[in-house]
C-alpha cells in the first residue's frame, strides 16, 4: 500500500533523512523503531508533505506517487498522520474534533454514523462530547486524536508516539484499540519509543539510527532479539510490558 524509495528530507540544510527506503503492505501494521533523533518524528512527516525531501525521493501510496501533493491531498487520498503531541484543538469540544476529522467529507448523514461507530472506540468519550478537549487527561486527549483521525475514513493511519506519556493501563487500551482498528481492515504505520509495545502488536518492523534503517525484520523476530537492540535504544526510559496486549499473528 505504501512504498517509501530513497527518501531524504531535510531541516534547512540540515539532512534529517538518508535514503530511506521501506514498504508498508496493506492490511498490515508496521513499525518505525528508533533512539530519540533516529528520524521517526521526520519520516511521517516527509510522507505526509510536511518536511522538504529531495527531488528523487518517491513515495508512492495505494500504487501512485504522492511526494509532490500537498498535505490536503494526501489527506484526501486516505493517507492520515496523527502526530506526536496528539494536535487536538483544545478549545473545541470533543465533537467539534471530531467533525474537524471529517473536514474534507461531503457525506455527512455518513459522518454523523460514523461518529457514532467511533466513539464505541473509547466509549469514556461518549459523556464528554460538549467538554472541550484541552480540559481532558492525556490519555483521553490522545484517545480523541486516534478518533479525530478515524473520522477521515484512512486507508492508511499514521502514529507518532501515541503511548507517550501515558499511564500503562491507558497504553493498554490504547494499543488494544489500534488492534481492534487494523483488523478491521485499516493499515498502520507505527512511531513508537515504547519497542517492547510496538513489536508486540506490529507485524514488521524498522530500526532507525541517524536517519537511515540499520535493522529490519518481523516483529516476533526483532522481539525475541530485544536485549540486543538495547545497542539502538540508549537513552529511553522504560518500557511497558503490556499485560493486556496480545501479540499480532
């Protein structure tokens, strides 16, 4: 579904990325592994046109390129980024989020339902439609990011680091509704600091050091060689084993 070749992307002068070059298949969970700095954060967004990428980098989504669209059309062709820090309106209301998630829609008798089949997600949500989401914890802020993204109908969801910062029984719940999510038929593409979570719910995964992947495997593999890579991850804090997750086929 994705298809990521000799990808650069650069701060100002500065080159943030080194010839990436992976794939993400449909239906599948996938995960960017990495130290702080690794080029995660900066992967998504040279994917989602948010970052400056070099001219013979190609990115092709759903079997046609998209390096040259704009944000918006990225969107629109089903392809949605959930960033790092959840990027919530805080002075909106949840339900207001959410509308803002189906902005480029035009079917709004589908929109109103599929609001509903949302906020089955995270049902806490459902008695806090009229509060405003900057008044919400952390986890509930991040559980109305995955929703918001949700309401764009993605073919493809991007997340940066949805467990950081949260509690490990809100990870817990969080990663069982990304399960939930990708079996029903939706792929995702993981940045996660949490290595031990995201190997356990991902199918594949990559390893960045730098800007550039030095390791790739699937993700039973990769996790069976945790210990080792320690050498990759110095520098991040503990991780959370998530009793309640259940590993990926």
């Amino acid at each position: 579904m994705l298809r990521v070749s000799n990808l650069k992307a650069y701060y100002g002068k500065a080159q943030a990325l080194f010839d990436l070059s992976f794939t993400v298949p449909a239906s599948s969970m996938v995960a960017l592994l990495g130290a702080n700095g690794a080029g995660k954060t900066t992967t998504l967004m040279a994917i989602s046109g948010l970052c400056r990428k070099s001219p013979d980098a190609r990115i092709d989504f759903d079997g046609g390129p998209i390096q040259d669209l704009r944000p918006e059309e990225i969107v629109a062709r089903g392809l949605i980024h959930v960033p790092q820090g959840r990027g919530i309106f805080p002075g909106l209301t949840v339900r207001e989020n959410l509308a803002m998630g189906a902005y480029l829609r035009k079917d709004r008798l589908a929109v109103e339902e599929d609001m509903g089949k949302v906020l089955e997600l995270f049902p806490q949500l459902k008695e806090r439609l009229h509060q405003a989401a900057g008044t919400l914890s952390g986890g509930e802020q991040q559980m109305l990011a995955i929703m918001r993204g949700m309401m764009a109908r993605p073919r493809l969801l991007m997340l940066d680091e949805p467990s950081m910062g949260l509690a490990p029984r809100i990870v817990e719940q969080v990663y069982q509704v990304l399960q939930e999510i990708n079996r029903a038929g939706t792929t995702i593409l993981l940045v996660e600091q949490n290595t031990h979570m995201a190997l356990t719910v991902s199918h594949y995964a990559y390893i960045l050091s730098v800007g550039r992947i030095v390791l790739e495997g699937s993700a039973p593999d990769l996790l069976a060689k945790e210990d080792m890579l320690k050498t990759y991850f110095r520098g991040q804090g503990e991780e959370v084993h998530g009793a309640g997750i259940q590993p990926m086929a």
